[in-house]
C-alpha cells in the first residue's frame, strides 16, 4: 500500500473514525462486484482510500472485536464464544481506546459491544468516556429498542437503532471537533432479526432478490445511507482531511443472493465466512483508489491506529497485529471457531501465502480462490507444514486457559442487584437449544452429556432466555460468584410456569447459604413474572451459586429466565 510515514511532530493526532458492521459478507457491497446491492458511501470510502482484497476477521463477530480492541488474536483475550460468558474480554487487556486516551483523545463508543455484559466488563470500564449500545450479542428489537445502555444505565429510545447509533456519532463529532477524538461506530446491522423499514426491502424485491436477502441488503442500504450521513459531518465541521475513516465487518457474510464465488459463510472457515470488506479512508495519506491484495486481519487495525496516533504499543504482551500502513508482512494468519472449547476438532485454517489448510483439505489461494479443488493428496508436505504450524499455534494460544465463565461480581456499588442470566450458567450434561421468540425449540445443539439429567439451557435472545425441562433431584445449573461485599441478599426469581406444573420445590446454595421454596403459577410457560423469594447472607469471595431441584417431577420445575441478588444490608 503506497502510504508515506506518519510524520513524527504533528500540531494535532488525527482523529479516527472506525465503522463496523455486524454480518456483513465481503460480497455485501458494490465495490466487491455485487451489482444489485446500493452501497455509494461504501463504495466512495473505497475510491477515495485503500481498498483490501484480502482482508479478514474471525469466523463469528465477538473474537473478531476482541481483536479489533487488542491486536491480539481473540484466545489470548480471554474470549471464546458469542456467548455462555465467553464474550468476555479479560480485564487486564489494554484496549486501543485506552492507548488513545493517553494522547488526549475523546473516545466514544455507540453500538454493539459483546466484549462483555456485566458492569466490570463494560466499555466505559475500558477506556470509552461515552457510550451509548449493547453489551450481548443481538438485540430483538430494531425499532424503539428497550436494551439500551448509557454508559451502564438503562435507556428508552425511539426510531431505528441505525438512525439512533448515527445521530449519536454525529453528535459525538459536533462536541469534539476542537479536540482529537476516536469514534467506534459498531452498526448491528445486517445481523438478524431482519428489521427495517419495507421501502428498503422493496427495493431489492423489485430487483428480484429474494426476501431474506432483500431484507439484508435493504439494512446494508439503510446503514450505507447512515454513513453518508456521518461523513458528511466530518465534512461540514471541517475535519476530513484530519481524519483516518476505516470501515470493515466483522465476519463473514449471511446473504446468499451473490457471493462473488467464495465458499462458505458466517461461522465457516472458509473465504466465504472470514474474508470481509474493508476500506481505509486518510486524505493526503491514502492515495485514492489503491487496491491491497496482501492478506490482512482485523487484528491489525490496532497497530495501525496506534502509529496513527502516535501512541507506543504495548510491551508487557505479544501484539500479533502488524500496522497496514507497512508493508505486508510475512506470516500466517489462524483462524478457528468452536462454540465451547477450540481444538482441533473444531472448525478451523491456516493461510500462508497461496496455501490453506483447512481441517481437511488444502487449497491454492491464488489458482483456486473459490476453495473448490483439494490438494491435500496431490501436496501432502505442505499440507503436513501448516498442519504442523497451527498445532504450534494452538498450543500457545490455550496454553494455561480455563474456557468457562469468569466470575460474576456480586454486590457492586454500580451494579446492584446484579443478574444472573441463563447464558452464564454452567448446567453440566445438558443439551443446548435455541428458541424462536415465539418460544418455539428449534437448532438443538448437543452439549458434552453426563448422567441422566433432563435440564436445558434454551436461547431465545438472551433476554428471553431459559433454563428449562429439569425434573429430576438434582438437575440444576451453577454459576461461578465474587461477592465483592459481604452482607444480606434480597433474592428474585423472574421465571414462566403453567398451572399444571406449579408447586415443584427449589433450592438455591450460594456459598454456604441456602434458600428453598415453591415455584407458583404463571400465566404460561413464557410469561415470565418476577418473585421475591426470600434473603441470604452472603460472605465476601469467591463461591458457586447453584439451584436445583430438590422432588422428583412429572413436568418441569419452571423455564427460569433469571436471578437476581441485590445487596440490602450488612
């Protein structure tokens, strides 16, 4: 990339705008080939900077931003799932925004973050002195969204989320203009539900996409007109030419309708699921129009930002990114996914040049870049090379990590009464399933099986979420505590029960603390109602809380969508 060096005194840092969709497929732009998709601001960014060929990001969007955040492949972060509590990135990582900060930048976040759900973990705990979006993975609503969050407290609002997360970028550019600022502008679009105004799917249906594609393609229109608007901001308040804009997503695609020939898709080792778009956008800096076609990744931008600023890495810790603005790099880039624990079992490839391996089969980049022949048989030394080298890769990676939960902590001044949500239990032996917001299982997906227990973890958009189907003295669920301030518990249940399956008996042990009680009727099975169920004293430390069945059932003891513990006294 013909960049010249930043120059070493500068009156001002520049400022730096980073964009980031949510399931956005390299193919998901009309500057990648897709001649039915509307993209101009993409694709003007891409005119007026670098485009890169090659770029990519992990298979799914919360180890990709755990890169973003670090320049750190995602395993060393401590992330290591979208969720059950491995989205979380460990509290001793040090995040591009607090690099920043110390060269006087204003750092604002709007958007989705998923680098952590509990107040400890939350993006103003990392260095972001604003930020206005979610910490889980999605959310349900698109329209008048109601899991907000500002700066930790919980927000109404009304209109779009990707009108809503513009404005307050643009609002954010406006109070900051006379100092250096970073904004993290983190769209949860195009990622499901598909929720956007019928004009924009209109459009593509015309065009004979068909309606879930349309519906892609129609948010990616929506956001593309939201980044039009924000850079004109820039241009209005004077700051274009002193601002690096990049934009990428952060996975591979989940449309269908063009692919540009890559194979697989969001999750997928292959091009299809890992190879994203990205353009860098830096006036006097990037000359307009050039093309990278040297392999890249997400954990790059981190080293990239930092030169850009001025800023030293760093040095207490391996930064495997490598800055875009030097030249490429000889190396090979990992990419690997597995819901619980990596391995080689899991989905995984390693690109050295024009070869890749993926679990099984070996592919020439550059001869084949649709991943359609296996040269496995025919190159089996270099199949045996990189499977060598990713082995090497994954030891280090997992050397000395435990992939479960960390503990949640219990009595925080700022976050009191503190939840317990589904998707951090630990419920050993079970199965997993996923539920329509209907309520309706579907997609099981089957955890390691110990004993006969009957309990079920049932996803349905996190809020929603359930630990259900428990019958049996003894089926529970378990999650790992700090009790950050010893005292007295009042403790709530929210759970959905019918009438036929009341009365089951439950008990909860925090500690060596005990509470036990009956589960009364709800108006249905998912209609969740809060209970105050009694008090616990709690000692300060590290305990596991677990509930559980204490009788036999014929039904289920309850669908528990939550607990809380909320710190009332000494």
């Amino acid at each position: 990339m013909a960049v010249p060096a930043v120059a070493a005194a500068q009156t001002r840092p520049p400022n730096i705008v980073l964009i980031l969709t949510d399931d956005q497929g390299w193919w998901d732009v009309g500057r990648n080939g897709n001649t039915a998709i509307e993209t101009p601001a993409m694709d003007r960014l891409a005119a007026e900077g670098v485009s890169f060929q090659r770029f990519y990001a992990s298979p799914v969007c919360a180890p990709t931003r755990a890169s973003i955040m670090t320049g750190r492949y995602y395993l060393r972060t401590g992330i290591y799932n979208t969720r059950f509590g491995g989205d979380t990135l460990d509290a001793n990582e040090i995040t591009i925004a607090q690099l920043l900060q110390t060269r006087g930048y204003r750092t604002g976040l709007f958007g989705k973050w998923h680098l952590g759900h509990y107040r400890r973990f939350h993006p103003d705990r990392r260095a972001f002195h604003r930020w206005v979006g979610f910490t889980q993975g999605h959310v349900e609503r698109y329209f008048h969204p109601d899991q907000l969050l500002d700066n930790g407290k919980p927000v109404k609002a009304r209109g779009h989320l990707t009108d809503l997360f513009t404005d307050c970028a643009i609002d954010f550019v406006k109070d900051n203009r006379e100092r250096p600022f970073f904004l993290y502008l983190a769209y949860n679009v195009p990622h499901s539900p598909n929720y956007v105004e019928n004009r924009w799917t209109e459009r593509y249906l015309k065009k004979g996409v068909p309606l879930e594609d349309a519906q892609i393609y129609g948010m990616l229109s929506h956001c593309d007109e939201n980044i039009g608007r924000l850079l004109r901001t820039l241009d209005d308040q004077g700051l274009r030419d002193n601002t690096l804009v990049v934009f990428l997503s952060d996975n591979g695609g989940v449309s269908k309708y063009f692919k540009a020939g890559l194979r697989g898709q969001k999750a997928s080792a292959y091009e299809g699921g890992i190879r994203v778009p990205c353009f860098l956008r830096w006036p006097g800096r990037i000359e307009p129009g050039t093309e990278d076609k040297s392999a890249r990744a997400a954990m790059d931008l981190f080293p990239t930002i930092a030169e850009v600023a001025g800023v030293p890495m760093p040095k207490d810790r391996p930064i495997d990114g490598k800055s875009l603005l030097a030249p490429p790099p000889d190396r090979a880039l990992f990419h690997i996914w597995d819901r619980f624990q990596p391995s080689l079992r899991s989905n995984w490839s390693i690109t050295r040049g024009r070869h890749k391996l993926t679990r099984t089969e070996l592919f020439d980049l550059e001869a084949d870049p649709s991943e359609k022949v296996n040269l496995k048989a025919q190159q089996p030394e270099v199949a045996a090379r990189l499977q060598r080298e990713f082995e090497t890769w994954l030891a280090e990676m997992t050397r000395g990590r435990r992939f479960e939960p960390a503990a949640i902590e219990v009595g925080r001044a700022d976050d009191n009464p503190v939840e317990l949500h589904p998707s951090w239990a630990i419920v050993p032996g079970t199965n997993v399933t996923w539920a329509s917001p209907g309520g309706t299982p579907s997609k099981p997906e089957a955890l390691p099986r110990s004993g006969a227990s009957t309990v079920n973890y049932s996803f349905a958009g996190y809020d929603w979420d359930t630990i259900d189907s428990w019958r049996k003295p003894g089926d529970g669920a378990e999650w790992k505590l700090n009790v950050v301030a010893a005292g007295r518990y009042r403790v709530r249940f929210a759970y959905g029960c019918r009438a036929s399956a009341a009365g089951g008996r439950w008990r909860l042990e925090v500690g060596r603390s005990v509470l036990e009680g009956v589960v009364l009727a709800t108006p249905g099975r998912n209609v969740f109602q809060e209970f105050d169920v009694g008090e616990l004293r709690l000692a300060a430390g590290l305990v596991i809380a677990r509930i559980s069945v204490t009788q036999e059932r014929k039904e289920e003891l309850m669908a528990l969508n939550r607990i809380w513990l909320e710190r009332i006294g000494r």
